[in-house]
C-alpha cells in the first residue's frame, strides 16, 4: 500500500528544495506534488492512503479503479503535553469522522497515534481514549480500521541516538501488544519497524546512509525482535517507512516478512527523493515513473512472502506460519 | 537469466549436505537436482543456461516454451598452470562444439574463461585463442556467443582477503575490456561484480555473513568501479552471482544496473540454500518454489531499470545512458 498522506513532512521538504520556508509553499503546489505522486504511483498500489485535507479531492479520480482508498482521521503532527512536555498527543481532523470517510468512498480509516507504551499515565489514557473512539466509530459504520503507532524518544537523546536504538524494540512491541487488544477495535496495525538497522551491527559501517554509528544489537537478535513483534501483534501488521532509505527498507521489509507481516504501507522510501526536484514537476514526475516505480517494484518482490491477512492466526482456527 | 550449469561445484554442496564425499553422488542425483532447480525456476527466466553433460538431455523437456536456451562450451574446472603452477587454464568440452550445440537448439553458447590480465603472457595467450576460436566458430555459425571471464587469486593470499579485494576492481574491468575487442566476436559478457562489498567499508560489519573484515573501500568508489567497468564493456554486459548470498547479490545487481548493465546470469545467489536440504528432494522443491521463486523475484525486481541491450552504444549511433 502506499501512502501520500502527508502533510506537514512533505511541504517542509518541497519548502527546502525551493529554497524557501514551508509558509511560502501554497496549499496548490502541495496538492500538485501529491497529485503526481497518486498519478504515477497509485498504479502499482493494492491502496492508496490519502489525507482528506489536500489529497482527497484532487487525486481521487486518480486512483485506478482496482485500487483501494484509504482517509487519515488525524490531524497533522502533535500537540505537545505530559508533564514532560515532551510527550506527543494526537488530534482528530475537525469537521471529519468516520461516517464522511465512508460517504466519500473509504475502504478503511487510518489513524496515526504517537504513543509511548512508558509514557505518563495521563498521555497514555488519553491517546489509548481516541483509538478506542474511533475504533468503536469504525465498528458502528463497518469500517475497517488501520491504526498505525509511532513512537518517539523522550529522554533518550533524539530518534538516531543510541540510546533511542536500544528502546525501540521494546516500545513497538509493547505498543502493538496494547493495541492489538478487542477494545480498540483495531483491524490492522500499520508498525515501526522493531529496531534501528542503522545501529545494528553488522549494517552500522554506514551501510544506508554512509554514517558509521555504534552497535546497538545485531542482525539475528533484530530478527528475534521481529518474531516478537509478530508474537505481540494480534491482528494482521503491515511495516511504515519512517522516511528511511529504499535500499534500508528493503531490508526492514525482508526481515518483517519473514517473521509474519502482512506486507507494507509506505510513502516516504519510496517516494521521498523526487522532493528535491520541486519545484520542477516534469523531472518530479520523470523521476516518479522510473526510479519511483522502481522502488515500488522492488518493495514488492521483497514483500512477496508476505502472510495474506486472512491466513493470520486471528482468523485461522488453528495452523500458524 | 538463470544458470545451473554447474558441475563440480554442485555436486561438492550434494555431497557436503549428505554427509559424503563427491565421487558417492550418482550422475542421477545431479541431474535429478539440476532438474528440480529448473522445472521451479525456468519459469521466471529469460533464458536458463545448461550443460550439455548432464543438464541438457534430462532439463531441456522442463523448460518453457518461451525461455532461451544457452549450452556451455567448457569442461567443468581448470587445469593449473603457468610459471606459478597457479594460473588457470580453460579447457572445452571435448567431443562438443559450437556446432552441435546449435543443432540442439541453443540459442546461445556460451563460455567460462579464468583470466588474469595481469597473468604470464603464456597464459594469456593460450586463453584468449581459446576465446578467439569459439567466437570464430560462433561466426561462422551465426551464434550469439556470452563470454563469462572470472578472475581468481594468484599472490594475494586468498580470494577472501583485503589483498584480493583490493586488486579486484582492475582485475574486472581490464578483462571486460580485453574481451570487449571484436576480433574475439563476443556478443554478451557474463561479469563479476568489480568490487567485493563484503570488504567495502559500509558492509564490512558483516551485512552478508556476519563476519567483520575491513575496508578496502567505500560504496562510493564502488560505484565508480562499476561505471569504468561500464566504460570498458564495449558490448552488453551481465553480472554473475559468483555464490555470494542473495542479500549481497541484490545489491549488486541494483549497483551494476545503475551504472549500465544489462541484467544479470545468476545460479547460486538463487538457489544455493535448496543444496542443503538435499538428498530431500521434496524439501528441495518446496524450498526452490517458495524462497527460490522469492530470490528469483527479487533479482529481477532490483534489474527492473537494467538497460535494454539494443540501446547499448555498441548499437547506437549516438546518445547514450
């Protein structure tokens, strides 16, 4: 699945290509950029995840008639808060909810929460509140739902840190492991993946970005927080991107895969370097259709062991991959 | 492309994963599993290249209407030689020619050469007239010939050393570019990569096998090796697997086809972990029709932007990639 959901991300990266600040990039040129992503890419896409902000209307009728649809409830970004203030609540789009996602023509409802399985009691009944109100929103109108997690680092020294590498793998378990419970009314759980490859041992000689870092586990012990994640994640999970490089998101792809994933929904590894071409939409989109094709293609044949969801465990009686 | 021509190297993994010795596995037992590689994997092939001493008689039945056929012209090994009693020369299969080998419907022929362009001039000349005379005969004949030059250590300690890995790059590219000469009619050539990323500085954690080494070079300059050697090749060129892991290999192809290769003639990065489970040959499908299809699948993905071989320059009268 693809995403183009975002907002805030992708006019901060058009703001730098152009030189610019992301006030001067106008809601049109962000809707362009999505535009050509959808056009381009939608076609090798089971679906495509679209905020109802700038994406929807315009690249609706660009989505091949096979391709599903999928609408973001969140708004963009967070609300910082917690006694912290380092803790990251998510909001709901105003003026939007289930029940229009499904007159629009929504297939599933997707819902991005920040979440910190260790966070202040106080954030986390907050943000666990807003999946169990969508989710009962869902069960109401039949909708399926996609829950996607993120978590952040609070005291740990920023996301490529390695203390931050070293907590990872407990908190996208332990996150899945909450969310994956009936209350929620989660479907699917579109998830981090469990480790930074980046400061894994045997990648960590700057394999995916160059930079050489510390060795925070290695590669088995990766795959071991792989099968623990699919152990905790009690409904069919697919792998997000985090804007990681394509040629490291193979890799994440391969080794989620194999340990149970139900494939991938992902916007950023595949598209992300057709950005720095902005504001030159023809090379934007000559790019899209080559190397951004590509990276599709190729995230597909890695995907291709992938577990069909109904052969999940949730929905078999008995026999498990 | 996909390759199962080999002879002694297979057989040795047989033997190895029975817990025996080469001479102890049957002529049976080799074609029964050259066999089982190409009935599963055939079908995503191109073209599949076999040897016509145990592979051509028993395999051809099994191969898709649609598939190319290639037959190697070489007999398996080398005999030692040269001042050093280290260089190695190639030898052709006897009662078997260029001819024969189009009367059973070849579509191409083509041969393994060991080639050390530093070697003793003796060497050198003995290996290039064998070239010359098959690609005579492939003239005559009016056969497309693919030559596959391999390199191999002479004084650096080890075809896993820093010394090999290091000598490697101008060992590839000053073979592809003898070889490119048209007196010698090569239509393809069948390459190795011209760099060994295990001892490149980004991998050299031990990203393929787990084994730390140290670095020869960066990805960089590995990328620079690849566009000489794609400068040197006068004619289409494709990469071989050599044996190294499929997550290796995929690296190769996506660095080789960035700089101009045609795709790749592989065997072992495909296939080589069904050789294990041998004398098992219903694991052996199962594995070659599920994980060997997947590492199939995965290769082509990585070639997907690979360069058309009749818009290599050697066809082109101008503009070039």
């Amino acid at each position: 699945m693809l995403a183009i959901d975002q907002r805030d991300s992708l006019r901060n990266g058009m703001a730098t290509a152009a030189g610019t600040t992301a006030d001067r990039i106008s809601d049109e040129a962000l809707i362009k950029a999505k535009r050509a992503i959808v056009k381009t890419l939608a076609p090798y896409a089971s679906a495509v995840l679209i905020d109802p902000v700038y994406g929807y209307p315009q690249c609706v009728t660009d989505l091949p008639p096979r391709v599903g649809l999928l609408l973001s409830q969140e708004e963009t970004g967070y609300v910082a808060g917690g006694a912290s203030e380092k803790e990251r609540r998510t909001r709901l789009l105003e003026n939007w909810s289930v029940e229009q996602a499904q007159r629009l023509g929504a297939d599933a409802v997707k819902l991005l929460l920040y979440y910190r399985p260790d966070g202040s009691v106080e954030m986390r009944r907050q943000q666990e509140k807003l999946v169990a109100d969508v989710g009962h929103a869902c069960v109401q109108a039949e909708m399926p739902f996609l829950l996607e997690l993120v978590a952040y680092p609070l005291t740990e020294g920023g996301a490529d840190s390695l203390a931050y590498a070293q907590k990872k793998p407990a908190l996208v378990i332990r996150s899945a492991e909450e969310f994956s419970k009936p209350v929620y009314g989660v479907d699917i759980l579109k998830l981090e993946f469990p480790a930074d490859l980046k400061w894994t041992a045997e990648y960590a000689g700057g394999a995916f970005d160059g930079k050489p870092r510390q060795s925070a586990y290695r590669a088995t012990e990766v795959e071991t927080f792989c099968r623990q994640l699919n152990q905790a994640a009690g409904i069919p999970w697919v792998i997000l991107s985090a804007g990681v490089n394509i040629e490291e998101f193979l890799v994440q792809v391969d080794m989620a895969t194999a340990a149970g994933a139900s494939g991938f929904l992902c916007g950023r590894a595949i598209w992300k370097d057709a950005i720095p071409l902005y504001p030159d939409l023809v090379k934007m989109e000559t790019w899209l259709r080559t190397q951004g094709g590509h990276n599709f293609a190729r995230a597909k044949a890695h995907a291709g062991l992938a577990l069909p969801w109904p052969q999940h465990r949730a929905f078999a009686g008995d026999s498990q991959p």
